[in-house]
C-alpha cells in the first residue's frame, strides 16, 4: 500500500507539466505538525502569553522577598522666615544638611504584613533668630516597625495564589492550543492528500477521455460513426481537462492554508506523503470517557475559574469591611557634635511607638450585599459550567466511538464501489472499442468510477481525522495503546 500510493504521486508530480518533484518539499504528517508546534502562528501566541505569566510569577515571587533601599541627599539648604504663634513673633531659620536613609522592607506572606527596618544618618547645621544656641553635628535614627492588618483576608497571599492561577490557566491554554493545532494541521494535511489523490484521479480520466476521443475520431475518419460522437467524445476531453485545472487552483489555495499555519513563504513548493491505511481500532468506551474526564485540560480550567470565583468572594465580602491595624515601632535616636559621641547617655534615647487603628463601615445602602449575590451567582456558573463541561466530554466522546463503527462499514462499501466501478469501466471501454457503446454512456461509466475512487479516499480520510478527534478528546492514542497527557509543568518557574 505505501508503494502504491508514493507510486501514485511520483505520477502526480511527473505527469504534472507545471510542477518538478525535486523542487517539491516533501512532507509527512508528523513532519507537518513538528513544523507547525515551532512556527505556527497560534502556537506563538500562546507561548509568549505564557512566558508573560511566567515570568510575572517570577516576579511576584521576588516581590515577597527582601527589599533593600538606600535613598541619598547629599546636600540640603533652606533659608526661610516664619511666624512663632506662643512668642508672637516672626523668626528666621536656615538649615544645611545632608543625610542618607537605608531601608529593609519584608513582606510577611503568611499573615500580610510588613517588617521595616529603618536607619537614618546625617549631618545638619541648623539657626534660628530665637536661640543663640544653634546645632551642629550629627544624628542617628534606627528603627525596627511591623504594620499588621487585622479583622480583614490575606491580600498579598490571595495575590500571589491568583498569579499562580493564571500561570497554570497559560500552561493549559498553551497545551490546548498545541492539540488543536495539531487537529487543524491534520485536517489541512489531509484536505490536501484528498485534492492529491482527486488531481491524480482527474488526470486519469482526462487520459482516458483522450483514448476515447481518439478511438471515436478514427472511427469517424473511417465511416464508421456519426461525426457527433467525436464532438460528444471532444467535449467530455474538454470538461477532464477542466476539471483537472479546478483540482490544480484547489489544491494550490488549500496549500496556502496549510503554509499559513506552518508558517512557511508561500513561494515554497511542497507536497504531503500520506499512507491511508485503516485497521480496526478496538475502543474500550468506559476507559475512553474516564481517561479523558480524569485529565482533560479544559476540566482543569472550569476547577480553577471556581477557585478564582472563590477568590472573587473573598475580596467582594471585603468591600466596606469593618477592619483595622497594628503598628508597632522600637528604635533607637542620638545626636551630637562629634560623631562618636551620639549614642553616649545623655544623647540617647529610646523611642517607642505604638498604634492600633480601626476603619468602621457605617452604612452602604446595600452595596456590600448586592455584590456578594453577584459573586455567589458567578461562583455558580463557574460550577455548572464544569458539570457541564464533563457531560459534554461523556456526549462527545460516545457520538466519536460511534461514527467510528459506522465509518469501517462505510469504508467496507466503498471500496467494494471502487472495485465494481474499476469492473464496470474496464468491461464498458472494451464495449465502446468495439462499436458496442455509445460515448455518452462510456462517459456515465467513467464518471461513476471517479466518483467511487473519490468516495474510497474521503472514507479513509474521514476515519483517520474521527480517530485523531478520538485521541485529542480522550488524550489517549488508541492506535499505540499510550497516553498523548501533555505536560503543563514542563515550564518551569525559575
């Protein structure tokens, strides 16, 4: 069978006076979709959106890591007059200094506050018109603060675990993507094997249609027919003739298609090499829908937009919430003239704060309420639609397993038409060779055997593409008895 059919487009390309095999790229299957999960379009999209994720959760990682931040001012000088109430009088104030702040801020994770570190040091020149005792020296500001919300969710967690979410749902979607590519450059694939094997057929018949047109024209030359039959003969030369131009124009606007989603110039000439055998397929339909229940992506995706609804719950019974905070600082202050001397006894001094805040809701005019129903009416659908979406996996799967059975029957017929047209035409050329028929009913014969030949190659087509939709639908492979389970953590976050 697969030297039959290379057979068959060596003389496709050959009896082609347009087209040169070695100037063709020739293409199998496997070849075409490796191609396409490289350059296809779709497959780019999808695959820079999740690197965009990818490294957003790189990001958010580093963000719940130390920060380290040192802020510089080097110079400062102000010169300014004001009014003192308690003296009743008006001063004047100049001030030269220079000071850094070094900063170390941590996220806490597991209850959404802050540890901040603080430490100031500069040096200042400070007078004023109401004391003879100006300031100039050095000074010191070290402080530890943790800012603790209380009474309210977990921001920076629920944050983080959204991203991840949404990393994950990039991991499918990519995943999804590849299989459905792999199903739209199977069924390209295929449509241009089927116009092959159609342009293979047409310019077979346009060769018989020239035999008969030269059997009948010696014929005529004889007087032994009516000239009509040779004008009748000539003009069914004509329509193969056409129809193998139609099968050329379709079968160059389908490979256009098909460079497309390859990604390939469309100046580049290729042909596809396909081996079109069908062997029965056993297909254990319980294993089927459980296989593809337990790990179809798109049910992956229906658990997530449920825990993201719950996400969404979570920050809508927020709104007006009563919440509050906790701060609490312990530090450390000195200052003098000699920068030795700011932490002596008399310079020291320890500093406290402590403080505790709340935010009390008084009234929303049912806005808080109004929007938990929204949410809860969200979180919901997201449930149904995963119900849903598994019962239309069981219906998909079960309509697939049956057309699959009803397509080897089909196939059976077909082929058996193939062979009793390929009978009928040979017995029926013999009859017209010897005046026993006429060229339209040869012409009805030869039209009847294409059709079947045509018809024997959609079946085996038609059944191939069904058992690929079988495979992505259950992501098992039933020809090789192996799982096809994509794998959406092979991109790992650094």
């Amino acid at each position: 069978m697969r030297y039959l059919l290379l057979g068959s487009f060596l003389l496709l390309f050959l009896a082609g006076p347009s087209n040169s095999l070695f100037s063709q790229r020739l293409m199998t299957l496997e070849q075409s979709v490796e191609e396409a999960l490289k350059q296809s379009p779709d497959i780019v999209r999808a695959r820079l959106n999740q690197e965009r994720y990818h490294e957003l959760l790189i990001a958010q990682k580093a963000s719940l890591k130390s920060r380290f931040k040192l802020d510089l001012s080097p110079f400062s000088y102000q010169n300014q007059r004001s009014y003192q109430d308690y003296a009743q009088e008006w001063y004047n104030t100049q001030k030269l200094q220079s000071f850094g702040n070094f900063n170390v801020s941590q996220p806490i994770i597991w209850t959404d506050g802050t540890l901040t570190l603080n430490n100031r040091f500069g040096w200042e020149d400070n007078k004023s018109s109401t004391t003879d005792n100006p300031f100039t020296g050095f000074s010191n500001s070290l402080d530890l603060r943790l800012d603790q919300p209380i009474f309210t969710y977990n921001r920076r967690k629920l944050e983080y675990k959204e991203i991840e979410f949404n990393f994950e749902n990039s991991q499918l979607n990519y995943s999804l993507q590849a299989l459905n590519v792999e199903k739209q450059i199977t069924q390209y694939f295929y449509q241009i094997y089927q116009k092959q094997m159609e342009l293979i057929t047409s310019r077979e018949e346009w060769n018989n249609r020239k035999k008969s047109y030269e059997i009948i024209k010696n014929k005529v030359d004889a007087g032994l027919t009516a000239k009509e039959e040779m004008l009748q003969a000539e003009l069914d030369m004509m329509s193969s003739q056409s129809t193998v131009q139609n099968n050329e124009t379709e079968l160059e606007n389908i490979k256009d298609n098909f460079k497309q989603m390859l990604g390939l110039p469309f100046t580049e000439e290729l042909m596809v090499i396909a081996e079109v055998s069908v062997l029965p397929i056993d297909i254990d339909l319980g294993m089927a829908v459980n296989f593809a229940i337990a790990n179809r992506m798109e049910i992956r995706q229906r658990e997530i937009d449920i825990e993201t609804g719950q996400f969404e719950l979570i920050r809508t019974n927020a709104t007006n919430e009563f919440k509050g905070n906790v701060s609490v600082a312990v530090g450390l202050f000195g200052n003098d003239k000699n920068l030795n001397n700011i932490y002596d006894a008399h310079n020291r001094n320890d500093n406290q704060d402590v403080r505790v805040s709340f935010e009390v809701p008084l009234w929303d005019w049912g806005e808080k309420k109004a929007r938990m129903r929204a949410a809860e009416a969200s979180l919901q659908t997201s449930e149904y639609n995963l119900e849903d979406e598994k019962k239309s996996i069981r219906l998909g799967i079960r309509q697939i397993e049956r057309n699959l059975r009803n397509m080897l029957i089909q196939i059976q017929i077909a082929r058996k038409n193939e062979e009793n047209a390929q009978l009928t035409y040979e017995i029926n050329l013999e009859k017209y060779r010897n005046g026993d028929l006429t060229s339209m009913d040869l012409n009805l014969v030869q039209n009847q055997l294409t059709q079947k030949k045509n018809a024997l190659t959609n079946s085996l087509i038609n059944y191939k593409l069904e058992l690929l939709n079988m495979k992505l639908q259950t992501l098992y492979d039933f020809e090789n008895q192996r799982s096809i389970m994509p794998d959406v953590n092979a991109y790992e976050t650094k």
